[in-house]
C-alpha cells in the first residue's frame, strides 16, 4: 500500500484515545436485543434454495464502484497483529464471542444458512458476522435484515475470499476496501428505506463502517496484516475452530469443540452453507454452555472487556498450519480496473473527532 494514502489521519496525540476507540467499535452490538423493527417474522425466517451455494454465476464478481468511504485511522501499535482471543480480568463474566464467516469466491453464490440465524435470533445469541464484499452484494436483503438486528455485529471477511498472502498492491487494496464499499452502501439504501423513515434508530445503532477483518482461510502474512491495520481495521482470529467446513464433521463434534470454549474464547463457525451440520449443533451446545454461565457477546464487546491476545502472524491451531493455501489456492481471476481507485481514500479524519 502506499504508505501516503494509508497513514492519512494518523495523529500521535490520539494515541490514547485510539486504544479506546478500536475497543468499543460497534454500537449495535451494545443494545439489548428488541426485535427486527424493518422486518417481519416471515420475511426473517429461514427459506428454502437459498443454503445451497450456486457454482459458475459469475453475476456478482465485478467489485461494487469506487465511493468516497468513511473516514478511519490506522489501528494504533498496541492492537496491530491478529487478535485470537481476548484475556478477561479475574472474577469476571464469562464471556465468548460466537463468530460466523460469511464466504463467497469467485464465480459461485454462497448461500444463507437462515437456521442458523433464525436459532440464533430465538436464543437471543449475540453473535459477529464477517461477510465477503461479494457475499453482501449477492445477499442484499439478507445483509438489510442482519444490519437492522441488534443482536448481530457487521465485520469484513475480504471482497471474494482470495489468499491475502499471494497479493499484493491493488489486488490486496481490493480485497480490503471491497467489502467497505459493500457495507456503506447497504447502510446507505437502509437510510433511505421507509424503515429508518419511521424508526430512525433502526439506523442509528447501525455503526458508519465495519471496523474488524477476517482474513480468508486464516492466511496472512506481514504485508496483509499491516494492510488491514492500516485501513483501520483489527485483524480477528479465532482459539476455537469448530471444523465446520468439512461435511464429514458431525453436529456431536461441532459441539464437542464448542463446549470447550473458556472465558475470552473467539469461535469460529461458518453460515454461508458451507458450515456443514452447525445449524444442528447449536442447540447442543448453546443450552450447555449457558448452563455454565457463559454469556454471547460481539466481538467489540468482548475485545472492550479485557485485553486482546495479539500475535504477529494468522493461523487455525498452531503457527504455520495456514501456509499450506499459498499451494491449494492461487488467483483464478484478476481484478477488474476500477476508474476511479482515488475515491477510495477517505478523507482526513477530524483530530478532534477520533473513530
């Protein structure tokens, strides 16, 4: 990344004001749960095709055009690295932070695990959702739906699941910043929708942009990592994989994973259709971990409560473990030009306003 572009906005005096601020990221995900107020039942409810991803539509594969974005500052040297789990303070709540990813790659539409959603919804299982740029443009109602739910928290999880290793320059920028675009813009048809018209804080716990990113396949390397970082947004891991990609991983196992979850855990589930028997296992799981007095927090709420867990490289279990897609994966299909890359580059932030 040009280093010219990246760090504009970047002010040392508010050095400790960031900290706080990249803490607390989310106002969505702090409100009590109060229902959906933009969508009924029915319109929520899970629906049949839409689990199944579609291979070769490519339909949603160009990126979302260049906009003016959010203002942001870089993430400050204390949360610079990827997060894997946050350590709370003795004797406090025990909180965990479900987290669901939200894949889509290139010349496929992912599905919607609406089971997964509808269960959450039910339990009142707060929860983060890192969805592709791809996916949130081929799932436009649906993203409407998470945005105005209170109980679900928006974060990036790159614009079509690339290995961010193997990138470098505008390759890398589009896989950060696609999403970004993807996110403002649905926030934008939201504030123009006879919802917000009538329930304006349907908008109003809606946060401007989305402050966290997941890296596809659990893959970074130094270049990715400061990237992400310098666009504002923490890198979040995850110490707890329920293997839910693989189909031969049953809901027992899933939940087996789940339920060894500790306080500060982050874990790792996926609702794009590819989380093969997780819709199963929550209500194995959940009703356990509850009956230990564990509570289901957002991530922003979690990272708020304690002292994140940095490292400086991504991996699922051990260092090193996620280098194996630099050889599974390569890039397929190349970027399309944008006409206006420029746009892209927010605009100074205000030193007195810190995000």
């Amino acid at each position: 990344m040009d280093d010219s572009l990246t760090r504009r906005g970047h002010h040392p005096r508010l050095a400790v004001a960031l900290a706080a601020t990249f803490l607390v990221t989310n106002t969505l995900a702090t409100l009590a749960h109060a229902g959906n107020q933009c969508f009924n039942e029915d319109a929520l409810a899970a629906k049949p095709g839409e689990l199944k991803p579609a291979k070769g539509n490519h339909s949603f594969d160009r990126p979302a055009a260049a906009r003016q974005l959010v203002d942001y500052t870089p993430v400050p040297p204390n949360l610079r690295g990827a997060i894997r789990r946050v350590k709370l303070p003795a004797g406090s709540r025990k909180l965990i932070a479900l987290t669901f990813d939200l894949c889509e790659q290139p010349g496929e539409v992912a599905g919607y695990d609406g089971k997964i959603i509808d269960y959450l919804r039910a339990q009142g299982i707060k929860a983060t959702l890192f969805a592709g740029g791809k996916w949130m443009r081929s799932h436009a109602m649906r993203v409407q739906q998470l945005l105005t739910d209170p109980l679900f928290e928006m974060a990036n999880h790159s614009e079509a699941h690339r290995n961010l290793r193997l990138l470098s320059g505008a390759d890398l920028q589009e896989e950060i910043l696609g999403p970004q675009r993807a996110f403002e813009e649905a926030r934008q048809l939201l504030g123009a929708s006879q919802c917000v018209a009538s329930a304006p804080e349907a908008l109003a716990r809606t946060p401007e942009r989305m402050s966290l990113f997941r890296f596809p396949f659990g893959a970074c390397n130094v270049e990715s990592l400061n990237a992400v970082n310098d666009a504002g947004l923490l890198a979040i891991q995850w110490n707890l994989s329920t293997g839910d990609p693989s189909p031969s991983q049953p809901a027992t196992a899933i939940a087996r994973s789940m339920l060894a979850a500790k306080p500060g855990s982050i874990l790792i589930a996926h609702a794009n259709g590819r989380g093969y028997h997780t819709a199963e296992a929550l209500p194995l799981a959940i009703p356990q971990l509850k009956a230990q007095g564990f509570e289901f927090v957002t991530i922003s709420e979690l990272l708020a409560a304690g002292t994140p867990e940095v490292v400086n490289s991504c991996y699922d279990v051990q260092p090193g473990d996620s280098d194996k897609y630099d050889k599974l994966f390569t890039l397929k299909i190349s970027q399309p030009k944008r006409r206006e890359p420029k746009t892209d580059v927010p605009a100074a932030p205000d030193p007195a306003l810190p995000r």
